[in-house]
C-alpha cells in the first residue's frame, strides 16, 4: 500500500509515519508538508532514510502540489491542519483557509484520481462542551472557537463528498493527544518546558477544565484500524479513557520533576474555553481497538522525553 500522509511532520502525523513504517515494512508512504512553524523535520530523522519513505515540502491548498502527489497512492491519511485554539481566536482566517480549504484540495484531488480511502483526522473539539456522560458520533456538531468550527466545517465537506461523489472517506475524532515530539505551544509540553525551566505554569480559569487524555500511539493504532478495517462514510471517536482536570495534570508534572505547585499560576480564562470534553468509543472499539496505555505512565515517559530532548525544542521556544 502507498499512503499520501497530509501534516506528516507535526506531531500526531510523525507519530503515525514512524508507527505506520514499523508495523508495515512493506508499505510506501508519501509525507506532504509545508513546514509551518509546526511542521518540524527533526521529528523523523529516524526515518528519513527509509527507502519507502519520502518527504515533499508543499501547501495542501496548492493543486498542482496535491495532484502530482497523489497520483499513485492507495490512501490518504489526511493531518495536515492549523491546530492551536488560541492561535485561531487571534487569526482565524488561516484556519478556514488550510483545515475547510485545504481539505477540499485534497477532497477534489481524490475524486480525480480514484483513492480507495481517505481518512479524515478530526477532533472531538467540533462536539463543543459537555457537562455529564460521553459524546456519540451522531450527538450534534456544537464547535466553539475558529479552530474547531473549521475542523467541523472540513468535516462536513469531506461527508459530502461521500455522499455525493462516493468518494470512500472515514472520519476519526480524537480526544487530547500527549506525548513525543508535541510542539511547545500545546498543554502538556508547556508545562513541562516550562517547569524545567522553572517558569509559571499559566493555567487557564480555576484549572478545572476537564480533557480525556490519549496517548499518541494509541491514537495511531486506531487510526491504522480505521484504514484498514473501517467502514466507507463513517466517523469514529477516539477516546482514551482518561478524564483528567487540567490542574490535576499540572500538578502531575510538577511532581514527575520534583517542582514545586507554587510553579502554577492561574492565569484569565480563554474565550469560549470549553469547559468538559469525553468521548464514547464503543463504535471504534468493536473493530477491535482499545487503548493501551496508561495514562500516569506515559505522561511520566513524556516528562522524562522532554527532559532528554532538549535540543529538540529549545530551537522551538527561542
């Protein structure tokens, strides 16, 4: 199989190369990225001499770039997206321009060259706040922030080009991904970084916001089933079963690295912060996933990752 990954330089979408090359060696994977501040290439230096590996530096809204590197591909993996809720209140229009825009490029291309799947990575952002119980995939698209109106709207664009065109799309909601090679600007990463350096956390509102937690990896195996054993039109949430306030996180971390609680500092609430995010993955686990991990574990593997990794994002936060 040759997969067309979109994004595959950023976090997740590094993680999904290197887990997609070791699990299938004989595949052949195609990474287009534009290298954005997010796209980062050192996050596969280990791979990037793989002889079914191949890197190509391009726009997702270029149709020309899209087109020439489609061709020939079994399957598309599709990452690529301006992600960062607080990026997207100050500019916005980058976000509708490369998650809706982008992703109709790629949409389009599809159609013209007959891809046999295109799966669609979106986030459980677009289900806006709940306050008791888990979201199912039918519950109604509440998106609260550009950010996660724009993953909604290129969701919305990709499920009609099922319907319409037949084109063989899956779509996958993740819950908060943590662990290896997460730019400095997200969560967890931050508060590690910045807990090294024995700066303030700043900690939004009265830190009580609540996020289920999902291991990298686990999302990357759950996305590997939803291209192989998913079903054509359909959307799969992917929660990792760990529900977890953000002060409590905090305080985690802090305590991985022998800092002090005082290191918090609790900092004016985000616009349209939503407040409790859960999944229901019922549907994605009877195709025979679940998540592996456990969640203190692997965010003590993620602490010690940063700690000894610091030429990986000192470049980033400089």
């Amino acid at each position: 199989m040759k997969i067309l990954v979109t994004g595959g330089a950023g976090f997740i979408g590094s993680n999904f190369i290197r887990f997609t090359l070791s699990k299938y060696p004989e595949y052949k994977i195609v990474n287009l990225d534009k290298l954005t501040y997010a796209g980062n290439l050192d996050n596969l230096k280990d791979v990037a001499s793989n002889r079914n590996y191949k890197f190509i530096k391009g726009d997702v809204c270029d149709k020309n770039v899209v087109e020439k590197v489609m061709k020939d591909c079994d399957a598309i993996v599709h990452f690529a997206a301006e992600t960062h809720v607080d990026r997207s209140i100050v500019d916005a229009g980058s976000f509708v321009l490369t998650d809706v825009f982008g992703s109709y490029r790629l949409l389009e291309a599809a159609k013209k060259t007959g891809v046999e799947r295109f799966i669609h990575i979106s986030t459980d952002e677009i289900y806006g706040s709940i306050e008791n119980g888990a979201f199912k995939e039918t519950d109604k698209l509440e998106p609260r922030n550009p950010y996660s109106a724009s993953k909604a709207g290129a969701e919305m664009l990709a499920k009609s080009y099922f319907i319409t065109h037949e084109l063989p799309v899956i779509i996958t909601r993740s819950s908060n991904n943590y662990g290896p090679y997460q730019h400095p600007e997200k969560f967890i990463p931050l508060f590690i970084i910045n807990a090294l350096k024995n700066k303030h956390l700043p900690l939004y509102g009265d830190g009580g916001n609540v996020r289920d937690w999902l291991y990298v990896i686990d999302n990357c195996e759950a996305i590997d089933v939803a291209l192989h054993d998913g079903k054509d039109g359909e959307t799969y949430n992917i929660g990792g079963g760990n529900e977890r306030a953000n002060i409590d996180v905090a305080k985690a971390i802090l305590g991985f690295l022998g800092k002090p609680e005082s290191l918090i500092n609790f900092i004016e609430d985000r616009k349209g912060h939503d407040r409790r995010y859960a999944l229901d993955s019922n549907k994605v686990r009877k195709l025979g996933w679940k998540p592996k991990s456990n969640f203190e574990e692997k965010l003590e593997d993620t602490v010690n990752w940063y700690k000894k990794n610091e030429s990986w994002w000192k470049k980033l936060t400089l």
